[in-house]
C-alpha cells in the first residue's frame, strides 16, 4: 500500500522504488548481469559549510599506482555529481554490516526526516561532510569527472587513507545486502 511514495515491496522493506532492479525478469540485461557481481557498498559524500550531500555507490573500485585513484560511477543529474564538480573534492565511506539503514537514506530508498545527514554524527572536512559511524574512508581530490554511458564517472586522487580492520563489509548482490563467508 502506497505512503506517499513509499511502498513496501521485495523482501518486504518500505522503499521508494517499486521493484528490484536486480530481479530475474525484465529486458535490461546489462542490469542484470551487473546485479550479479558483488559490489561494496559505499557512501560518497560532498560539500562544504553551506551545502551537503551523499550518495551511496556500489560501482567503484581503487587503483594502486602514483597517485592512486578512486573511480565511482554515479548518476550524472545527481546532486553529489554536482557537488563533486563545484567543490573539487570528496569522501567514500566504506559500509560495514548494520549499516543497512544508513546505505538505504543515502541511496533515498528510507526516508530520512531533516535530511540524510540528520541521523548521523558528522564533521565537515576539507573534502566534504565526514560520516562519524564510518570510521573506513578515503579522501579524494577530483582529477577528472566526465559522462560515459549513463553514468558520470567521478576520478579521484587518493590524498589520505582512514581506516580499521574491517572485517564485516557491507556487500551488495542481485538487490540485497549479504554478508561475505568466512573461512
């Protein structure tokens, strides 16, 4: 049943969209196929005193080299596509299992009265808004930002490193959150 735009739908959540991107049926077969590969979740993040925002992204991987680099796939009429290319730099987060809830506000599929930053302690750096309950980062500085596809692809240089021995990352896989097997 409908609250506003929310609906509940698979696996029985509250969400915005209607179905399962992911999901068996339907003609995007590029879709589909990307569905099954796992992929991190991550929040990117953006701004400065005046205006804040995030997003969260699971197509994006890091390349060693001198500089290392950051490549994130986003959506090029997104606000942190914008953002990213006003400021210069920006924030990936890395998501760790219980963080389900704060991936979905940053994704827009749980409402988050007062905005997406409201329900998290965060500072402000010289890179964007600092996600407090996600202590695994990098900050990156843009190199280049340009559209392919339908995405825009943001490039990053790696200026600093913050992490901890994560363990429990939050792991993304044909529409739902899954835990990595131990061994």
């Amino acid at each position: 049943m409908p609250v506003g735009p929310l609906r509940f739908s698979w696996h029985n959540r509250m969400v915005i969209h209607n179905e399962n991107p992911f999901a068996q049926g339907g003609d995007d077969l590029l879709r589909r196929f990307r569905g099954r590969l796992p992929s991190p979740v991550t929040i990117i993040t953006a701004g400065d005193e005046i205006s804040q925002t995030g997003l969260t992204v699971s197509s994006l991987f890091a390349i060693e080299g001198d500089p290392a680099l950051v490549y994130a796939a986003v959506g090029p009429n997104s606000d942190l596509f914008d953002m990213v290319q006003s400021t210069g730099k920006f924030v990936v987060h890395i998501c760790r299992q219980g963080q389900e809830g704060l991936a979905e506000v940053f994704a827009g599929l749980r409402p988050s009265p007062g905005g997406m930053f409201s329900g998290s302690e965060w500072d402000l750096s010289d890179w964007g808004p600092v996600l407090s309950v996600v202590p695994d980062r990098a900050f990156c500085s843009l190199q280049s930002i340009e559209e392919r596809g339908w995405s825009g692809i943001l490039i990053g240089e790696v200026d600093n490193i913050a992490h901890t021995d994560l363990v429990d990352p939050l792991v993304h896989f044909r529409g739902t959150y899954r835990k990595l097997g131990t061994s």
